[in-house]
C-alpha cells in the first residue's frame, strides 16, 4: 500500500526555527515515531529527536503532535486524516536544545528536593497487594514530563520554580503512600513544591501515555493530607491535646 | 575546534546508568563515602534498557527451595558452561540483594498473606521469580536511581556518549566522552571504570532490544586488548510481537499461556519438553527453557505447522482461558501492548508470537569479582561474561546479576582505586588525539559517501541470515565475509549532520562501529564452536563437545581481520556435566 503522508516538522534551535513539510510513506501499523526515523533515515539525517524502545516504556520520545503532547512511538499514523499534514512539534514548556530535542533538566533539579524513602522500623514489612497496587500505579511514571509539559501552572503561566507540577506530585504520592515509608514530606509538599497551585483542571491526567489517575488518586489526596496537617483547626487542636502526628 | 580540552578527575567511574551501573555506584559510594564517583551514561538514567525488563528476578525465598536447586536450574539452563564457582556465589547473594531493593522502597507485588511474592519461571524448578506487577526491571531501575541521587558523592553525567578507554602503562584510567547537548569532548580520568553498557542486541535486525543497545561497552573492552566471552551465544526469546519486535514476557506462560501451531496444537509436546497439562508444570512445555522453545519453532517452520503473516512466520500464544479478571492484574501490561501495537485483546483472541533476538549471554570477560584482564577495568550485568549465564540463561536471573555482580563490581573497584596513584601523562594525549580523530574521520571528513543507515541495515540482515538460532559453516563463512566487507566501506562513511549540538548522526556512526566490531566477534567465536550447546547450534555439528568444547570461546581483537578465537575451560566444582532434562 503506497500511500503517503505530510509531516510538517519544527526545525531549529533555542533561537528560533521554522516548520518543514516531509512526504512520507506510510504501511499499515507505522507510527508517528517511524515517520520522522524515516525522514532521519531517507530525507534528512541531522533531525534531532531522542527515541529509544519504541514500546511507550523509556519515555524519551514525548513531543507535541497536532497540538496534543504524546509519546510518538505510541501514536499510529492510522489516527490522523490522510490530506491533513500531520504537526509535530517539540514540548512547549521546556527549552529547546534541537528540532525536538528539549532540554528536560529543571525536572532533575526539582526531584533533588524530595527525601528519598526512609524504611520504617516500627513495623514488620508485611502489607496487601491492594496497598502495593496503590504504589505501583504512582511509581508506573516514565518520567516522559507530558504531564509537566501540558500543566497550565508550568505551561502558560511559567511558575517554575515555585510549582513542582503533577510529575512530582505523583514521585510524592508513592513515597508517602507506601506503607514501608517512615518520612514526612507534607511540608515539602506545601511551601517547595507548591501543592497548592494546581486547581484540579486534570489535564495532566488526559496526557498520561500510562493512564495514572495523576489528579484523583495522588494530587487530592495529598491535598487532603496538607488541609488536614496546616487548616484544619479541629485537627490542629487534637493533635496538640493528643500529641500524635 | 577552540581551546583546551575538559577534564575532570574521579576515583570510579561508571559507563552506564541501566541497573547494574546504579548500583555498582550505590555499592562504591556506601563502601568508600570518600571516593568520588561519576556515571556517564549516553540517555538519561531511567531511559535505560533495565526499564523495559517485565517479568521479575530471581532469588530463593521459598522455605521448600535452596541455593543448590537454583544453582543447579541455572547450570543446566545453561548447558554446563556456566563457571559453577560464579554461579554459587551468584544464587547465595541473591536474596539479601533482592531484600535491600525492598528496604530502598521497591514495591515488590504481595501473596495474601502481605509477604513478598513470587512466581514460576522458565527452566525453573521451584518459584523463586520476584516481581513488581508485570514492570520488575522498571520498578527496580527507579528504586536504584532515587537511591543513588542520596549520595553527595555521586556525580551524574546525563547525555554523555563514551567514544573510547583511555589506558596507559597497562591500566586503565578513564574515558573520553562526548556531551551530546553541546558536542564537547571530555576527557574523564578515574582510577578504576567500570563497564554496565549492557548488550548488543542492535547488530541483529529483528530484537526486542531498544535503539541504545549498541555494544559499545564490549567494543571499547575489545579495542584495548580485553577478550570477548562466548559472543556466539544469543538468546532468541520464544514470543516476541512479529513487527515491532516487542517482548511479551515469559510471565504469561509463567501464568499458564499455551503455544500453539496454526493447527491449535500444543507443539513443545513434540520436543522432548513434557506432555500438555492445563495448568503449567514448572520445567516442563511453555516453562522450558528458552533455547529449546525458539529451536522448537525453527522445526515447526520445516514443517509447514506455523502461520504465514505480512510480518513472517508466526506461532499463537494463548491466553484466553485464563480469563480477564487474571490478565488484568497480572498481566495488564502484556494486554495494552496487545491491544496498541496489533490491535487484538488476548482476553478474547490469540497473540501472533515468534522468537526474537533478547539477550546476550556473552560479552567482556571478567572474574567473579567484575574485574577484567586489564587492571582498573571492571564490567558487570548484561555487557559482562561471568559467566553465570553460560549457553542459556534463564528468564529472570538477568535482573538478579545486575544487583549481585553491580554490587561485587563496585566494591572490587573501590578496593582497587584507593589504592592508586595519580593518572599519567599519556592518557591526556590520547585524549586529545581521539577529539582530533573524531573531527578529522567523521566532522570534518570530505568525500567518502558510505551512509551509517545503510551500513546498519546491511550488517544487522547479515546477522539475521548468518547468526540465527541454527547455524552452519556456510551462512556463518558468507556472513564473516560480509561483515569485513561493511568494516570496509565504513572507512568511507560520510556524515551529513556537521553540527555540534545533539548530533544524533555522529552518535549513530560511532555505534555501527562498535557493533561491526562486535559482530565479527559473534561469527568467527561461532565459526570456531564445531558442536551445538544452548543457544549456539550448528546444524553440521548437531552434538554437545564436552570432551573438546567444555569450554569458552576468548575472542581477541587482531589489527587487521578476522579476531583470534581460544577456548578457556569452564569451572566445574559440584555439577558434572550432565544432560539437560525438561518435562520429565
């Protein structure tokens, strides 16, 4: 089947740059991902993009294709229109370092903050596959930043640092919710990675490549934690009657 | 070309960040928290191939199993050329290093009772496979990298392409990397390196593989005077998805998956694996090992019972009677991959499967403790040969040698460096003589014309015709003479990227050249093997060699032509070499 596709392909650099057109031919099963590996490969070998297990596992692919941030190993060729030219472009919200290539380390310098897992000592290391679930959910996380990069607070309103953003909402989420884990990482949660920013617009649940209830099974029920902890005056007064936690 | 060249100095530094580099550096930072460590690794850590390992690692945790019984599944697994002084070590560490991963927060997946699980695996007699869901190796790379992030003295080099070793008065002492992001070229300097730059799987056309697994750790091992172990041996895993390539795990037989010819039969019955049972018997059909169920597809191809797709030849795996509820919590990973890459549900349909290029069992050899032949170079995980592995290994014992030889590589290297001088002059010099290579045969290089693409495609159908999972004298003699073809023309390579920042194309040229190197390697240590063990048959040699060829192949780099091929025995200390028995 020849058939063939338009993809139209931001080239350039942190300075600026343009979009150019690429004809492409397209098999059954292809990728959006196979696309520009055949422009690399046929057309033009100096694109830059960062690609590696083609199986939406590394998490190195994220890029924005017809305005939507997805993995593009995991994106078929099939979805889109056949006259349409097929957008892509690099994520908005970090640098660019080449074509579709971003520079993701502010994401590292955010993830020092967070206090790695601390083993409880006060409990033996039994717990249920339902507890381990919860955990393995928020720790499924490729770290393909999509979440960051679609985020308002990061995107539009560009409130590094003061916003950590879903990702590490999530990183948070499976440390505090293990049931081995001894840290308290509420206020971190509060003052350096600015919990309280996000106002549950959920759109970094949408872009998901691994479908983790980013919004309702980590970010409010953290929320709820640091409402409980800091503004709930019945809980604070307990807490100082009781002296528990 | 402007101003001098960078260079910074530690006491170990790690070639890869994958599983068995992250925890090598955890082992020297606890050890010696007065070292300093760098890990240079060519993608961002957690984009590792560590990540993609699905079904679990192995490591004796039930009260009825012991370190012998999986000392002696692994030794026949691999068809005796394992060394059995790596492998006792091997089995007895195991399962302390499998408990520390939980104490550094891994959640490994819970029985009822809320101690940890495990499951049966391939060749395996007794369950001992830990998992973490259906994304072990993923849910142990993040433990491993958040661990290594704790310790101060551990310095990330994210993007960093290693070009060459920097060795001089018989030792080795560093490296010369490139910094993708801006095109510098670094000299690294260290008292001991250690190699976890895992395997090769890229030299083959059809593997389950991710792009960076190149080889180019073995191939930097082999240019500075280091033997390849046993690099004739390539794992085919039985079920890969026929277009991508794309692994679905051991596990879903390991949870009663059936194969099935396109007659709907039970095939493995018909090779000496055991008789069909509805629930899977360890050891035995679907839980054999996985050598003889990728040679038993080869014969199912002869004989006319597999199924012809666009994509090639294919087997059914099914697992439609275990039922959604089961699939679903664990398997859920092997549903999505189903239901996005070939557009089927294996809830209700059969899985086209057929073997794929996955592991490889040989590569730079080492000692038990991760050292090389060449002082201050160690090597640990799926670019070493240990050999714990031998001619097969067994599915979920990878996972396992990340952390037991990442562990005793990190500490043999701490040793080593505390107690070495400063380095010499002459790596900086070939520091900068291998900055002036790089521009004069690939940056600034005029002419030539050869492309990488087309190098690549041509080297890796070579290997896919000459290296399969059956062999004989003449695809293997047409394949090496292909291959000094292709190191040939490579001198005449031409680049069209010039640029300096994240030159994706000088990456990927640097990468064929190390895996021309390496397949050159894997044909003539074939061509040298006249007896068929594991993995490596040879169709004009049907019988293992015990008498001849209990031993490993040493491939040694020669200047011009084919490498030098001796065969070191292996060690035997309580298991004589025996048969390999399956399904009885």
């Amino acid at each position: 089947m020849s058939r063939e596709a338009t993809l139209r392909v931001y080239r350039g650099d942190r300075n600026g740059g343009e979009m150019i057109d690429y004809r492409v031919p397209v098999s059954p099963g292809m990728v959006v991902l196979d696309a520009i590996r055949s422009i690399q490969f046929h057309q033009s070998p100096d694109i830059g993009v960062r690609w590696n297990c083609k199986a939406g596992k590394c998490g190195s692919c994220g890029a924005e294709v017809n305005g939507r941030p997805r993995l593009m190993c995991m994106d078929r060729m099939d979805r889109y229109s056949p006259g349409e030219p097929i957008v892509v472009r690099p994520m908005k919200s970090f640098p660019i370092v080449k074509d579709l290539v971003n520079d993701v380390s502010w994401n590292f310098q955010v993830n020092k903050k967070i206090p790695a897992f601390k083993m409880r000592s006060d409990m033996e290391r039994r717990f249920s596959q339902e507890e381990a679930d919860r955990v393995q959910e928020f720790r499924k996380c490729i770290e393909c930043f999509l979440c960051q990069n679609v985020c308002h607070v990061l995107r539009d309103h560009d409130l590094k640092p003061a916003f950590g953003g879903p990702r590490f909402l999530v990183r948070v989420a499976g440390l505090e919710m293990h049931p081995l884990d001894g840290e308290d990482r509420t206020e971190l949660l509060r003052k350096d990675l600015g919990i309280g920013y996000c106002n549950i617009t959920k759109c970094c649940t949408e872009v998901c490549p691994e479908s983790i209830h980013i919004t309702d099974n980590a970010i409010i029920p953290l929320k709820e934690r640091l409402v409980d902890r800091f503004y709930d005056p019945l809980a604070l007064l307990w807490r100082k009657v009781t002296g528990k936690r | 070309m402007a101003g001098p060249m960078e260079t910074s100095s530690h006491d170990v530094l790690l070639v890869g960040g994958g599983g068995a580099g992250l925890r090598a550096a955890i082992a020297v930072a606890e050890m010696n928290p007065g070292l300093s460590i760098a890990v240079a690794s060519k993608v961002y850590p957690m984009r590792s191939h560590t990540v993609s390992a699905e079904g679990g690692a192995a490591a004796v945790i039930k009260p009825e199993d012991s370190l012998d019984d999986h000392a002696y599944d692994t030794i026949s697994g691999g068809d005796w050329l394992c060394d059995q002084d790596a492998v006792e070590a091997f089995v007895r560490e195991a399962p302390e290093e499998m408990l520390r991963l939980e104490h550094w927060g891994c959640p490994w997946s819970r029985e009822k009772d809320g101690r940890i699980a495990v499951r049966p695996f391939g060749g395996m007699k007794i369950e001992r496979t830990w998992f973490a869901a259906d994304k072990t190796g993923f849910h142990m790379l993040h433990t491993l990298y958040q661990t290594s992030l704790k310790y101060p003295t551990v310095t990330m080099h994210d993007e960093w392409f290693v070009t060459r070793l920097l060795v001089d008065e018989g030792r080795c002492q560093g490296v010369v990397a490139i910094e993708l992001a801006t095109g510098k070229v670094h000299a690294i300097l260290a008292k001991a390196v250690i190699l976890c730059t895992g395997g090769c799987g890229k030299v083959f056309h059809f593997t389950t593989n991710a792009n960076i697994k190149t080889g180019d750790g073995m191939a930097f091992a082999y240019r500075a005077g280091v033997p390849l172990k046993d690099m004739e041996f390539v794992q085919y895993h039985p079920t890969g998805l026929p277009f991508t390539g794309i692994l679905i795990t051991e596990a879903t037989r390991s949870e009663g998956g059936w194969l099935l010819n396109k007659d709907g039969y039970r095939y493995l019955q018909d090779y000496d694996l055991g008789k069909p049972e509805p629930k899977p018997v360890k050891r035995s059909m679907e839980l054999g090992p996985r050598d003889r169920l990728s040679q038993a597809f080869v014969k199912e191809v002869e004989k006319g019972r597999t199924t012809e797709t666009p994509h090639g030849q294919v087997v059914h795996l099914d697992i439609r009677h275990l039922g959604g509820k089961l699939i679903e919590a664990k398997l859920p990973f092997v549903r999505e991959l189903c239901l996005k890459y070939e557009n089927l549900d294996p809830v209700e349909e059969l899985i086209p499967v057929r073997p794929v290029v996955h592991y490889k069992m040989g590569g730079v050899h080492t000692d038990i403790h991760g050292a090389t032949p060449l002082p201050g170079l160690y090597a640990a995980g799926e670019v070493a040969c240990v050999s714990i592995n031998g001619a097969n290994r067994l599915g979920s014992n990878s996972l396992t040698e990340l952390l037991v030889f990442g562990a005793r590589a990190g500490k043999a290297a701490s040793r080593f460096a505390a107690a070495q001088p400063r380095s010499t002059r002459g790596v900086l010099v070939q520091a900068m003589d291998e900055e002036h290579r790089l521009h004069r045969e690939f940056l600034e290089k005029t002419g030539g014309g050869e492309r990488v693409s087309v190098l690549r495609t041509e080297m890796q159908q070579a290997m896919e015709s000459g290296a399969g999972i059956y062999r004989d004298e003449s695809g293997l003699r047409k394949s090496a003479d292909k291959i000094q073809e292709l190191q040939d023309r490579f001198k005449n390579v031409s680049l069209d990227d010039r640029s300096r920042t994240f030159n994706t194309e000088l990456v990927a040229c640097l990468e064929l050249s190390n895996m021309l190197d390496l397949a050159g390697a894997i044909i003539q240590s074939g061509l040298q093997r006249r007896e068929s063990r594991g993995a490596h048959q040879r169709t004009d040699h049907p019988e293992r060699d015990d008498a001849n060829l209990l031993a490993h192949s040493l491939a040694f780099r020669t200047e011009t032509g084919p490498p030098r091929i001796e065969h070191l025995p292996v060690t035997i200390t309580r298991w004589p070499p025996g048969e390999r028995v399956y399904g009885r």
